[in-house]
C-alpha cells in the first residue's frame, strides 16, 4: 500500500519530550560543583513538563493519551517475545514496552523531585527539609540520590533502545519525535488533536502546582 507522512506527535509531545531531555539532564549534572544553583531551576522545569505530561496523558491528543498506549502484561509478554526475534510490529504511537518505559521515567521523575524537596547537603537545602526532622531529611537525601541514578540508568536504556529500532529494526523512531509525521499507509487515520490553548492553560496550572512545591508561590 502507498505510504505518506502522517501527523503523529503533537508540538506539546515533542516540546515537551525535549524540555524533559533538557532539564533531566540538566538537574542531573548540576548536582555537585559550581553549577549547583542550577540544580534546583532545572529541577523545576523538570517537575513542571512531568505534570503536565500527566495532564496531556489524561486530556490531551489521541497519541498522547495513557489509554491508547498503556496495554496489560499480555500485550507487555508477547510485543517482547515478538523483538527477541528481532520482528516487531510496528505501533501508530508508543509500543507496549515503550509504555513501561515512559511510565517509569515519569514516576521517576517524581519520587526525585518529591524526596529532593526535602533534601539537604553541604551547599544545597531543599526548600521543604526545614519540615520534617533531620533524619528523615537525610534518607530522603539518601533516597534521591539513588532514585536519580536509578532513573538515569532507565534514560541510558531508553536512549540505547530507540537507537537500536533505528540501526536495528530499522524504524526510526526519532525523526517522527523531531518533526511530529512518520510515514503510515493511506488509510491510516488521523489521530484526533487536542487545541493548543488547552496545552497553555495545562501547562500554567502545571507550573503553579510545581511553584507551591517549590515555595515559588511566596516571591511573587
Ligand atoms: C526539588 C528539586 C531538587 C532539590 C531541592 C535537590 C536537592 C539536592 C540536594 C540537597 C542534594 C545533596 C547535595 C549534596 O550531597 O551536597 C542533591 C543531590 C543530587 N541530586 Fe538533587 N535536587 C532536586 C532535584 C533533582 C533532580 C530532578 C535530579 C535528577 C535529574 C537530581 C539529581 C541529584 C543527584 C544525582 C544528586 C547527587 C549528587 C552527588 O553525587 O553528591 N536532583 N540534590
Ligand atoms: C537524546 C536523548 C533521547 C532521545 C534520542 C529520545 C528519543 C525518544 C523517542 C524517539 C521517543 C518516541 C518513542 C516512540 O516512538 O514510542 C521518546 C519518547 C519518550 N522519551 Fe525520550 N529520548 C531521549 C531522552 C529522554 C530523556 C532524558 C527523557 C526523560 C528524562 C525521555 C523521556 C521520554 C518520554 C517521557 C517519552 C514519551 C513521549 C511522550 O509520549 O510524551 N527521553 N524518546
């Protein structure tokens, strides 16, 4: 059948997929040295892109939705034995196991961000460790540093895998992330859209939920 260029991802998707690439990355590497003041503004970006990633999951367009790409433990099993054969069934939106991933990530993203709220080191105080006593604030330290690595080494195995569908499997998956088409057979339908005023208003409730957590709430 004629393959064309389908719309798949959203500019919310991939804006937000590369912001989430940034301010990881970001957090991660300005944990120690002289760029830790960044380490809690990128933390913030990070925390705001990961809700309102929930929220698009929740209200957003067809491909994003959890509900069209998180299937059972079935569908997890066979999508697996399926590529250790090295065939794979190629996905309008995330496979199966990509799914897990992308859940894994974002939870993740959250239990850091959460215990590092209440973090303390040398140079650096989370914003809520005045809270609770100091005790729970180091095995909160102790749990955020390790959750961080934990979820750093998930990022390197999704990094590996979508490089491995492309050289591999041959999809490339990445392309489609940059641009938002991949091709798909005619009669492939369009995913439906949400508009991207609702991606604003998403995101300004996303960003004022992450400024209370931070204590931004009380600067302005
Ligand atoms: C609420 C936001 C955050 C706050 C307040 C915060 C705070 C802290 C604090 C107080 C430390 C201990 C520093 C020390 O031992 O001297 C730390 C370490 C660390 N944080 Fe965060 N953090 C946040 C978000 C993040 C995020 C999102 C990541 C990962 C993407 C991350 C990764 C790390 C890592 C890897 C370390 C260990 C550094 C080392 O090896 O000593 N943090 N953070
Ligand atoms: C340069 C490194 C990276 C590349 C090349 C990359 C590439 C991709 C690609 C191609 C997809 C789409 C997979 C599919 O078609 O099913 C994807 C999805 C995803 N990636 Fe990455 N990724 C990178 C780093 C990261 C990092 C650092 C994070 C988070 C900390 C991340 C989180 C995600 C999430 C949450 C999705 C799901 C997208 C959505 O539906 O919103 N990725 N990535």
């Amino acid at each position: 059948m004629a393959e064309t260029q389908k719309r798949i991802w959203d500019l919310p998707v991939r804006l937000t997929h590369w912001g989430l690439v940034i301010s990881f990355f970001g957090a991660f590497f300005t944990s120690e040295g002289i760029l830790l003041p960044l380490h809690v503004p990128f933390a913030f970006m990070l925390m705001t892109l990961a809700i309102f990633r929930v929220f698009w999951g929740l209200f957003g367009s067809e491909t994003a939705r959890f509900s069209q790409f998180v299937r059972g433990y079935g569908a997890i099993k066979a999508y697996a034995a399926e590529l250790k054969q090295l065939r794979h069934k190629s996905y309008w939106g995330h496979n199966p196991l990509g799914a897990v991933a992308i859940l894994s990530i974002l939870s993740g993203i959250f239990v850091v961000v959460i215990a590092g709220l209440y973090a303390q080191g040398g140079d650096l105080v989370g914003p809520m460790a005045d809270t609770v006593q100091r005790q729970t604030s180091r095995l909160l330290t102790n749990i955020h540093i390790i959750i961080a690595n934990l979820v750093m080494a998930i990022v390197v195995g999704h990094i590996f895998a979508v490089f491995a569908y492309k050289y591999v499997l041959k999809d490339n998956l990445i392309t489609p992330m940059i641009t938002g088409t991949r091709p798909a057979n005619a009669d492939q339908p369009e995913p439906r859209f949400t508009p991207l005023p609702v991606a604003v208003i998403l995101l300004v409730v996303a960003a004022s939920i992450s400024s209370l957590a931070f204590g931004y709430w009380g600067l302005i």
